[in-house]
C-alpha cells in the first residue's frame, strides 16, 4: 500500500494523528511509533533500516528531506539526488505508512533562527572537515522527533558520527526516543552503500572498495595482536596510497581509532574501538567505519 505523502508540517500532523488514533483503537494500547529520516535517493541500507522498524514498530514514519542546513557552500546540496517517485515506492515494500516531504521554506519558515550544537562530538572528524554540518543535522533531526514524536529512531552506522551525535543530542534532553543504530548494508565487494556512490565515475567506482578493504586489513592486524593506533592507521594509509598516472587516486581526510562514545582517539587499541575514515575519490567524499573485534 502506497503511504501517505504529506509535504506540510500541518497536513503531516494530521495524518499523523488519525494513524497513531485509528491504530490505538485496534490494538487496544497505545502503538509503538517508529520513525527513520532519510534525505531520499533511497537504497537497500535504507530499506534494512525500514525493515526493522517494520518488525518492531505498530506505526511506521520515515522523512524525505534534504537539508540545506547541512551543506556548506559549495557542497553538493544542488547536485544531491532528489528521486521522490523511487523513495515511495521503496517505502511502500517496506510498510511504511507515512512520509513527510517538506520543501525546505516549510521546514525553515522566514526568521527561522535556532540551532542545535553538541560542542564535543561535533567538532571532530567530519564535523572539523564541515564546519556547522552536524548543527544543521542535530537541528533537523530535533525538529523531526518533536513533529513524529517516534518511540524509536532507526539511523545507520555508516556515518558513525552521525548516529553518536543523534544518540548524545537524545540522551541530553531526555527525548522519548531511543535511537537504534543499525548495520552499514555494503555491495558484495565491501563498499558501503551510499547515495553517494551514484557520483563515482566507473573507473572510479571499481577503486572505491579499497576504503573498505583498508580497514578490513587495520582490524586484521589487529586480531592477529597490532595493538598500537599508530602503527594500524599507518597499515591502512598505505593501502590507501597507490597512485595513478602519478597523482594519489585517493585524498584521505581522516583515518583514525577512536574510542566509540566519546569519539576521541585512542593511542592502544582495544577491541570496541571504532576505525573512522573518510577520503576523497575524484570529486566524492566517502566515509566508513568498522569495528575493532571478531
């Protein structure tokens, strides 16, 4: 069943209400109301996210936005992909009963002024390579809690920092919402899912599993009894340093070991810790992580 669209906050909240009632009234109890944001051009690691949602949730809610607030000038915002159609139907194979689309003015009215910071986590990373990325994700995501009011959020662990950011942002203002990370979803060759990955050139693409693989080798050596932070990220910086026609195919902007709460590098590793990445393939900016353990 195709889920209902609404593109205003007022029409949202409506249906809203008529779901969250008509489905108290057949379960006899409040229902547990699930909710996964997304910024569209939506594929499978989307669709694990909604299928697990799907299996815990009495009410099912995603959002189509894509946030200005997020992007720096000069970032992708208008080259990022927009494929509502597509998104829909995904959505419907997954249950979903709802979709808010805003257009950017109704999520951002004239005068709109307030911003979300987590001073900490936010500085690091991503958000020390994109100054004032992660107030625009925070302030979107709180915006989106207040109007779905979800019992459980369900975000990726691709971005990593993104999920602690939400997970802290939650924990301090003592929102109802638990916030799930789930699985990174990856290609049979490793790469990470992405809407993102749509930009890769194909020679550029069949290159990009190596960010991957760089990391699978650093948990490697440590399993074999690597211990030192230093000497791992120097393992997969060289994976990540073979050149072509003389010029690095890959700009790395962060390879790091960090502790996966605080998010603060570790100088010996230990098994939990996070290996963070991010680099430059041609024009598009990638990222993963992978866990240090088994």
């Amino acid at each position: 069943m195709t889920p209902e669209l609404a593109r205003s906050i007022s029409q949202f909240r409506g249906l809203r209400r008529e779901i969250v009632l008509g489905r108290s009234a057949g379960l006899g109890r409040r229902p547990r109301i699930g909710f996964v944001p997304t910024m569209g051009a939506l594929h499978e690691g989307h669709a694990s996210l909604l299928a697990q949602m799907r299996e815990d949730c009495d009410v099912r809610i995603a959002s189509i936005f894509v946030n200005p607030l997020q992007f720096a000038a000069g970032e992708d915002l208008d080259r990022y992909p927009r494929t509502l159609e597509a998104d829909l139907e995904l959505c419907a194979a997954q249950g979903v009963e709802l979709v808010l689309a805003p257009e950017p003015a109704e999520m951002y009215p004239a005068g709109f002024q307030t911003r979300v910071q987590l001073p900490g986590l936010a500085q690091r990373w991503c958000g020390a390579s994109r100054p004032g990325h992660f107030d625009g994700v925070a302030t979107v995501v709180l915006k989106l809690f207040e109007l779905v009011q979800p019992d459980l959020a369900y975000l990726g662990r691709k971005d990593y920092q993104q999920l602690r950011i939400i997970q802290q942002m939650a924990a301090d203002l003592s929102l109802q919402t638990e916030v799930i990370g789930c699985p990174i979803v990856r290609e049979a060759d490793g790469l990470a899912l992405s809407s993102r990955n749509s930009y890769l050139s194909e020679d550029e693409r069949a290159a990009a599993p190596q960010l991957s693989r760089a990391l699978e080798e650093m948990r490697a050596h440590f399993l074999s009894g690597e211990k030192d932070s230093a000497r791992l990220i120097a393992d997969g910086l060289h994976k990540l340093s073979w050149t072509e026609g003389g010029n690095p195919r890959w700009q790395v902007d962060y390879l790091a070991i960090v502790d996966p709460l605080s998010l603060e590098p570790v100088a010996t590793a230990s098994e939990g810790d996070v290996l963070l990445a991010a680099a430059w393939l041609g024009r598009t900016r990638l990222i993963d992580n992978m866990e240090l353990g088994a």
